[in-house]
C-alpha cells in the first residue's frame, strides 16, 4: 500500500491529538467503546488493551477484570495514567509505552486483546494483528472495534481520495473487510465470530475473533 504510515509519523499525530483527543473523539466513539468492553469481559479474567490512549475506556471496564495498557504514543499514556490515578482504578495492573507490532508479552498471556480505534493506525496492520493473537489464550479472544474501508463505490472513492490527508492524521482509511479475512484465513489459529456495524453512520465495525 503506497504512502505506508511511519512509526515517526504515528508519533507526531498522535502528540498532536493528545490535549483534545477526549473533546474531540469522547463522545463520538463511546458507543464502540462500550461494545468493545462487554465482548471482551465475556471472557473476563486479564484483558489488554492496545493502543490505550488517553485512557478513555479504562474506568467503563469492571472492577473485576484485570487490565494491561498499552499505546505507542507517550503523550497520551501520560493522561490515562494521570486518569487511572485520579480515578483509582486498581484494577489496571500496568500502562506501558509499546509498539503493537512488537508486543512485550509472554505468549498465551491474555484473555483477551481489545483494540480500539487501532489497527489502521499501525504501518502494517497484520503483523500487530499477529502480535494480538499470540499473547491470546486458546479460548480468548481479539476484539476490535474500527473504520473499515468500502470496498467500491463513492465511498470507497472519497477514502481513497482522502487517504494521503489521513495519513498525515495517524490513520488509514482504505483497510477494509477483506484484507482482516485474508489474515484470519492465514494465520489458522483464529476464527471470526462476530462481525457488525458500530456508528457513527454504520462506517465503523465491531468485529471478534476467537483463538482457537
């Protein structure tokens, strides 16, 4: 895929969106924020959440989950610890500065993964997609909550067009359905679930693969 994202640039982009990231995505993505959990404490037990953020989603989880944080961009993991602070959520075992594509984990050593808003904005959507799956236990599960990119018509048009603008925002816009089949048929060691449409406008999907 021309243009690819660069860990810099993701850098960048996202020291940019740090202080109005709440303000501006909050409320817009609450409801995926939300799906994402429940589907995730279904499993219960110890959850990971890559690509943290400001934390947003940290105090929605239960209180009886244990949760790990990570995110690529240093500058938003100091306000969600600044939140988990103020906010005493002792169930956040760790908040952590680390890449997606190279996860800091032991193999099998979570229930499950939950990504928000994520995986269009890694440089290679796959190999974090295969971290996910190899720090997920036999039995948990990959959640995701994400744009996923139309596969024809005007939409599909306008993302393309939009793409060169988006990237240098920290985010893909074209990644779509087919290319997380692709993967999953792949790897062989998950299988989707659930897939279905999350707003704003039925754009965005929440999507479950089991490790199986």
């Amino acid at each position: 895929m021309a243009e690819e994202l660069d860990r810099a640039g993701i850098a960048k982009a996202y020291a940019r969106w740090a202080p109005v990231y709440d303000l501006v995505f909050g409320a817009v993505f609450a409801r995926g924020r939300r799906a994402s959990i429940a589907a995730a404490e279904r499993i219960g037990g110890r959850i990971l959440e890559v690509g943290v953020g400001t934390g947003l989603s940290l105090p929605d989880y239960s209180p009886a989950v244990r949760l790990i944080g990570v995110d690529f961009s240093a500058p938003m993991l100091r306000k969600a610890k600044a939140r988990v602070a103020a906010l005493r959520l002792a169930n956040v075992e760790g908040l952590a500065v680390m890449d997606a594509q190279h996860l800091g984990f032991a193999d099998a050593a979570f229930d499950a993964v939950v990504a928000q808003y994520v995986i269009t904005t890694v440089p290679d959507p796959e190999s974090a997609l295969d971290e996910f799956a190899r720090v997920t236990r036999r039995g948990g599960e990959i959640v995701l909550v994400n744009h996923l990119g139309a596969e024809s018509g005007l939409r599909a048009a306008c993302e393309r067009a939009v793409a060169p603008l988006a990237r240098q925002l920290g985010w893909r816009p074209e990644l779509g359905w087919h290319q997380l089949e692709r993967w999953a048929a792949r790897h062989g060691g998950v299988r989707v679930v659930e897939r279905r449409p999350m707003p704003p406008l039925g754009h965005f999907s929440l999507i479950r693969f089991a490790r199986v």
